[in-house]
C-alpha cells in the first residue's frame, strides 16, 4: 500500500510513483483504462448575468477577449451552442459506441437546463460536479468557495436525486481540497495533471483519492485552432496516445488515459467527426476498459485502499 503523502495543494510532490509503477489491475485485465470527460459549462461561465464584472475570455472558441462592465452575446452565445445542440450530438456518439463517460458539469450550467441533466443519468453518465461557477478559484476567499461547492452539490443533488462523488474544479485554488474533504461526500477529485494513475494524498488526517486530468489529451486544441485546425488532427493525436497506453499495458505497465473534452468544441460537425474515428479505432481493440470516473474511483478503493502511514516501498514492491 502507498504511503498517503501530504496534500499537493499546499507541498509538492515531484516523485509519484518512480521508475516503477504500480499495476493497476484494470478490470479484465485491461491494457489501459479510457475516461472520456465532457465538460459541460454553458451558463457557469463569467458574464454579466451571472452577476459578474465582465465577459468570459477563455475557451471560447472565437478569440474575443474578455471585456469588462458589458455583456458579448456572440461570446455568451458560443457557449449556448453547447448546450443546446453540441451536447446532443457527442452524447449519441457515445451512446452509438456504448461508452459512459464522466460529465464534468458546473452546477450553475446544470440548473438552468436541468432536462440536460437528467438525460446524462438516465444514458448511464457520471456527473462530476466541475464546481457551482466555471470561474478560477484562486483568489476566491475560503468562504465564499465553501458555499459554492455547497451549492453545487445541493443543486445537483436537487436536479438528479444523488449527490456527486467526484469533483473536477478545473481552476482550483490552496484550498479546494481541504474544503471538497471537509464536507465528507466526495470519493475523488480531479484537479490535478501530475500522473497517468491515481493516487492518494492525505488532507489533515484523511485520505483522499486524485485521478488524474488531461489539459492535454483535451480538444481545448482546438479552441482558436490552437493546436488543432481539423478532426484529423484530433483523431491522430489521441490515437498516438492511445497506442502508446496500450503498448505500455501490454507490456506490463497499464495507465489511465483521460480525454477531456467540450461540448461546444467537440460539439461542432466539422470536428465531431475526429471522436468518431477515435472510438472507431479503440473499439477495434480488446482489454480496453471504458470507464467513469466513479468506476476508476470505485476500483482504487477496493483494491487499493489507503490508510495513513501506509508504506510506500511495500505497495512498489507488491506491485512489481
């Protein structure tokens, strides 16, 4: 078992797992665990009507900065298309290749399309709460960020009668963890780029489960076409990193590969089509396991359960 290290909000830890990984033990003796993400934001972003002091200038596709004191309905209105249509698209590629993926849904987002939100439950989806506002939590005072993540759990749990296990903030600031563990609901949280499995930390005297995020393996590329200008140029990146996984798993080393994706990016028919190919080409293959967040969660606990002053050399060396 792995010894439960302090949280990596406030104490870096730049180590991890070392030369030698752990074996996860996928389900089915998978060569590598696949978690598509879809974040859902349209509503939570920053804009006037939500009581803020400008408009949101990240992710939003068109290149138009934010601007302060007025309201930009054409940047307001690209992320409208996310949740009016883009959305519906990705979910039935996924529903056509019988993937269940982790939504990454801001509350704020959720409870002004609460129809939306119960269709991602009945498909079989994980709602992760991705905080109540899509805003960075940096600055946010303690207070003011405990009774946003209050309110989010309380407005899912309102629109889809459970309330959420995992926590994807995106923009999380020193004390996120410490206040995401405090109120005692969630399994997981996500807020972290730092490693391809999970892994615990403690906070105050508790064990806590990180699974890892992607701002990387994410179609945020293709925001500006920043990084990618066509579905091809999605399709190949994430198959490269997709084959690289599996080859490592076949070999003895499995991974998690996370794919972050929007719905008002991925969301476009002239980019949608690179998802497809995707799940054509990881369905070709078998000892893949599809999973949520939930799921990822779930196994760790059960096979890999933490308690404070585990030991980190024993758990590598059981694993070897």
């Amino acid at each position: 078992m792995a010894k439960v290290k302090l949280d990596p909000m406030t104490k870096r830890d730049l180590v991890g797992y070392g030369e030698f990984p752990p074996n996860p033990e996928w389900p089915g003796d998978a060569a590598v665990a696949v978690n598509f993400n879809l974040n859902v934001e349209g509503g939570g972003e920053a804009t006037l009507a939500n009581g803020d002091d400008g408009s949101e200038g990240m992710l939003n596709d068109i290149g138009v900065p934010a601007v302060s004191a007025r309201r930009v309905p054409l940047v307001e209105s690209v992320f409208e298309y996310g949740s009016r249509r883009g959305v519906w698209r990705v979910l039935d590629v996924f529903r056509d290749f019988s993937v269940k993926v982790s939504v990454l849904g801001v509350a704020r987002a959720l409870e002004q399309n609460p129809g939306l939100a119960r269709a991602f439950t009945e498909r079989g989806h994980e709602i992760v709460s991705h905080g109540y506002r899509w805003i960075d939590y940096g600055a946010v005072p303690m207070t003011v960020e405990r009774e946003h993540i209050r309110r989010a759990i309380e407005i899912i749990t309102n629109i889809t009668g459970t309330p959420p296990v995992g926590w994807m903030t995106g923009r999380p600031g020193p004390n996120t963890r410490w206040l995401l563990v405090e109120t005692g609901t969630f399994l997981y949280d996500r807020d972290s780029l730092a490693d391809e499995l999970p892994y615990w930390v403690r906070v105050g005297d508790k064990p806590h489960l990180v699974i890892p995020y992607s701002y990387e393996a994410n179609d945020n590329r293709f925001n500006e076409n920043s990084g990618f200008s066509t579905a091809d140029d999605f399709f190949r990146y994430m198959r490269d990193a997709f084959d690289l996984l599996y080859r490592e798993g076949s070999n003895g080393s499995p991974k998690l590969l996370s794919i972050g994706l929007h719905d008002r990016l991925i969301g476009r028919p002239g980019r949608c089509g690179g998802l497809i190919k995707l799940l054509e080409h990881m369905r070709s293959f078998d000892r893949v396991w599809f999973c949520r967040g939930i799921d990822i969660a779930q196994h760790w606990h059960s096979k890999f359960p933490m308690q404070i002053g585990d030991s980190l050399l024993r758990r590598r060396r059981s694993h070897r």
